[in-house]
C-alpha cells in the first residue's frame, strides 16, 4: 500500500475512533457498496440499534443497547461526516477506504453475549425456525432459546458434523437436514438452527450468513487479553557492518 493510502486510512480511523469515543458506539465503518438495511427495520429485526449515514459511501454506525442518554447522536454524526468528506476532498480520493473500527474497551461478556442472543432470537423468528445455537470452539456461547430436553443432545451432534464437514468452493461447513441447517463460520465458530420441515433451504442458509457477518464483529470481544505484550525478536542490523 502507498503512503498516501496509510495516511488517508489513519484519518478516516481517527475519525471513527471519535465518533465512538464521543457516542459510546460499538462499532463504526465505512460501507462503499451496497447500503446497510433500514436502521428502524434492521434494529426490529435483530434488536441491536444502529444509524447509517450516507457520504455517497455510506458510515454504518452500531450504537450500543444501553445509549447514554446525554450524547447528541445527531450532531456527533454531522461533525465526523463533514470530517470525512473533507478527507476524501483533500485526498482527491473517489470512495473513502473501508474500514472498521470498535470500541477500544470492549463492553463486559455478558452484554456481547446479550447482544449476539439477539442475533439468534432474530434468526430464530425465521419461518419454520424453532431454536438457534451459536457454538465457539465446541461450546454453546448462547441459544435463542434455553434449548429443551432433546435440542441438548441434537445441537451438538449437529456442530460436530458442521466442523467436519466442507461446502463447495469453501473452507467452512454446511450441514442441510429435513429438520435442521448449520453453518461454520470465522474461527471454529458455528450455527445451529432447529426447524420444522418443509423449510425454504436458500433463505435460511441467507438468513444465517448475513447473521454471520454480524457476529463476526462481536465474537473478538469474546477473545481474553494476551497475558503479556508479544516479544520482538531483535532485528539483525542492515547496513554495512
């Protein structure tokens, strides 16, 4: 990548990061095809709030479930557009690059947890849909419903085959049952979806791939800290010796 490109990447970052900073987002990137859902429909949906502006690229924001009540959303979104627009103008640059940003300080387990729960709810609404499952690393991270006697037993039959098995054209797995669909996806991460047959096979695989794309974003919260600072190895001298 150019200088030119890092410089106009670090600002329109820089950018983002205030806007989080100032909102108590979660989350804010720059979307240059295709425009994010309706922000009332999409928060009806899957519960978690958002505002997208338009810049002719698009800034997609994910506010947080619990906004602070003394933040002008509104004038926050005005100031860092006029900053972003007058970083492209400065640049010269047709679409701003995209880039995501999150909050520094990830919010605590259980509210990431809430909010991937409100993922699986959504998903769950799907017609013919009876439960979904998020599974991480072999473990049940959340369940749009606290699974019953038999779900306990079928999900995870269902996510030992999903994380043995390879779609076409793809390194992550695809399970399609009479009565159940799961996918793999990001890092040993899974979903289960519970549903009653006949079931249209297109939207759910569609349903739990746009869900995916969601929780990718949240799954790093998950992540614990490093315990300590990744060592350097020292780097051998290049110049004449």
């Amino acid at each position: 990548m150019s200088d030119i490109g890092v410089e106009i990447d670090d600002e329109v970052r820089d950018a983002l990061r205030t806007l989080i900073a100032e909102t108590g987002a979660i989350s804010a990137r720059i979307v240059i095809e295709g425009a994010p859902a309706d922000d009332a429909a999409e928060a009806a949906r899957t519960g978690v709030p958002a505002r997208t502006v338009v810049l002719g690229e698009y800034l997609h924001i994910e506010l947080s479930t619990q906004p602070d009540k003394t933040t002008d959303l509104e004038a926050a979104c005005d100031r860092v557009t006029r900053q972003l627009r007058a970083i492209r103008r400065r640049w010269e640059a047709t679409h701003l690059p995209e880039i995501v940003v999150g909050a520094t300080v990830n919010p605590p387990q259980d509210r990431i947890v809430e909010r991937i729960t409100s993922y699986l709810q959504a998903l769950a609404n799907v017609d013919r849909a009876t439960n979904a499952f998020l599974i991480l690393k072999g473990k049940l991270v959340a369940s749009a419903h606290p699974p019953q006697e038999v779900e306990k037993s079928r999900w995870p039959f269902l996510a030992r085959r999903v994380f043995g098995a390879h779609a076409p054209h793809s390194s992550h797995g695809e399970v399609v049952d009479p009565d159940a669909y799961a996918c793999s996806f990001w890092y040993d991460a899974g979903l289960v979806v519970l549903l009653a047959e006949p079931y249209a096979v297109d939207f759910v695989r569609h349903r739990c791939r746009q869900v995916a794309r969601e929780l990718a974003h949240l799954l790093p919260m998950l992540e614990p800290d490093p315990s300590a600072p990744a060592m350097l190895r020292n780097r051998p001298p290049t110049g004449p010796t």
